[in-house]
C-alpha cells in the first residue's frame, strides 16, 4: 500500500508498505478520507520523531474484522487515542490524562491507504458514521470534538465575553461552539478572509490585532501560535478570567504573576479530546448544528501530501485541507 512518510513539512515521500495483518479483536480500515491537522505541522514538534507516518483525523470502511462489534463494509471514523478507564485519571473523569490515550495509535498512521486498529481502539474508538456524514465530515469529528472539550473545561456559558485569538481551523470550529452556548464571541486574526468566515459563523465582532479595543473577556481561547498573541491575550481577561491555551507557542510563554494574582486569573489548557466529547462531537455533525464541511478547502490524493501539508504550514490560503487516499 502507498503511505506518505513525514520527515519534516518540506519532505513528505510517497513510500511503499506492506499492509498491516489483523489480530485478534482488531480490524483493518481502508482510509477514504484524512485530515492534516495543524498540530502535523508543528516541525518544532514533529521532527523531533520522524521519519513517521502521521495521520490521526481519519474515515473509511473496515475491510476485514476480527471483532464481534464490527463487520466489514461499514463506514466509520476510528480515534486514534483512546483511555485505559482503569487508572487514577480515568476514574476521576481526566480521560485525556491517561497514559495509555498518550501513547496509543493506531497503525501505521492516516496518510496511508489501510490502518491497522488494535483491540483497545476498536472496543473503545470507533464510531460509525450516519448515512448524513460523509467521510470528509468524519475527518472533522476528532479536531471538533477537541473545542467540545475545550469550552467544557474552560465553562464557556451563556452571556459570557468570549476573545478567540486566531481564526484558522481551530477558531472557527471554537466561534461555532461558542455561539452554540449563546456566548458573545469576538475573534481577532491578520487575515481579511479568515474574519469574515469567522463573521458568517457567528462572532458577533471581528478584527486584526492591532485594531482589537479595550476587551474585558470572561474566556480567552488562543487558537494561534504567535506570542503577541499570547500577551494580547492577559491583557485582554477581565477579573476570574481564564485563559484557554488551545493552541500553543514553540517558547515557553511569559507569566504575568502580579495580574494573575491580583485579577484571580486562570491559565489552562486542552489535550485532545475524551469519548465523551467525541460522542458529542459526532453528534453536532449529524444533526447540523455546525457546518463542518464548508471548513474544508482544500482536497488532495494521498500522492500530493506534499502539497497539502504546504498549504497548511502557510495557513494562508487553507482552512482544512483533506487527503483522500
């Protein structure tokens, strides 16, 4: 089967691998759709492991199944990590700090035309898909499912000021949420585009950074890299304020201490997404409560990853860019 390899953003090789052989209680999935998340372009991050096959926003149909649950033929979205729900963070409801979601995969990665799914993500991370979602829409489940997460942990309500800095993938799926729990929602970004789809989405007021006025948000939710951002961002909270490290910097960030103790502010951040969240997440997608599918710009075959994940370290031209093998 053909794969594309990562070995840094600039050097995505088509190679060829055998394709996987099943085990007991697992099953192999031909991939129809894949996702390049943002987080895959994270050199800084991701070199650090390659070569390797990435790939974790993934759809498509079982071929074969060794499991009871599933049978070849149906279509599903399969998550790449998965909780042990046996260890302190699992009983506690912190499934994202459980070890075994950190470490599990699946095999090889989804920039592959098969992937192996071990028994663990087969009993615990599969879900399969309405005949309403597309395999495109199920790549988005798993990075919606993460801002499902993130405005739990964070408290998003109704009423509240809410400050998305960024407006790529990542802010905009966080603007849909946001207006789903009646938050006033205000977005900053330096790209013309991106703040009018932001705009179509439901953020009641839009601007470049150096154009935001004097903001006294409930939430602050980074959804960029950038560390002007960031500092924008604690100038930005009001007093209990909390800021939402979504996205986050390649440096270490600069606290400042006598704010965050005299405003009582709060920084956190979101790993990921639990079962729970993905279960919602499909959810929202089924019944159209967002539009995922307008998110999606750009459409490659798995021999052009190269091209894909260019545009989505420029994020300039892209919101999503989707392979399909």
């Amino acid at each position: 089967m053909k794969v594309a390899v990562y070995y840094r953003n600039s050097d995505v090789r088509i190679e060829d691998r055998p394709v996987p052989e099943i085990g007991p209680g697992e099953v192999l999935v031909k991939v129809k759709a894949s996702g390049i998340c943002g987080t895959d372009v994270m050199e800084w991050y991701r070199i650090k492991k390659a070569p390797r096959i990435l790939g974790h926003e993934i759809a498509g149909d079982i071929s074969k199944s060794n499991s009871p649950k599933y049978k070849a033929g149906q279509r599903v979205f399969v998550s790449h990590h998965v909780p042990c729900y046996e260890c302190k963070h699992c009983k506690a409801g912190n499934h994202t700090a459980c070890e075994t979601l950190h470490t599990g995969n699946f095999d090889p990665g989804g920039y592959s035309e098969f992937i192996r799914v071990p028994e663990i993500n087969v009993e615990h991370g599969i879900y399969v898909l309405p005949e309403n979602v597309s395999y495109e829409e199920g790549t988005m489940i798993e990075p919606l499912a993460c801002a499902v997460r993130g405005q739990r942990v964070i408290g998003v309500k109704k009423g509240q000021t809410v400050l998305i800095l960024g407006s790529g993938i990542s802010g905009l799926m966080n603007v849909q949420i946001a207006k789903l729990k009646q938050a006033r929602i205000i977005v900053t970004d330096m790209d013309e585009t991106r703040l009018q789809k932001a705009k179509a989405y439901g953020a009641d007021e839009v601007y470049h950074p150096k154009d935001l006025p004097p903001v006294k948000a409930d939430k602050v939710i980074l959804c960029t890299g950038a560390l002007p951002a960031v500092q924008q961002a604690f100038r930005s909270l009001d007093r209990k304020g909390t800021l939402l490290l979504f996205a986050i910097p390649e440096t270490d960030i600069q606290l400042p201490t006598v704010d965050v103790w005299r405003n009582e502010i709060t920084v956190t951040s979101s790993y990921g997404a639990a079962p729970e969240d993905l279960v919602e997440s499909l959810e929202l997608i089924r019944t159209g409560k967002v539009d995922m599918k307008s998110l999606i710009t750009h459409r490659f075959p798995l021999d052009q990853a190269q091209e894909g994940f260019r545009l989505v370290a420029e994020a300039k031209k892209s919101l999503k860019v989707v392979l399909l093998p």
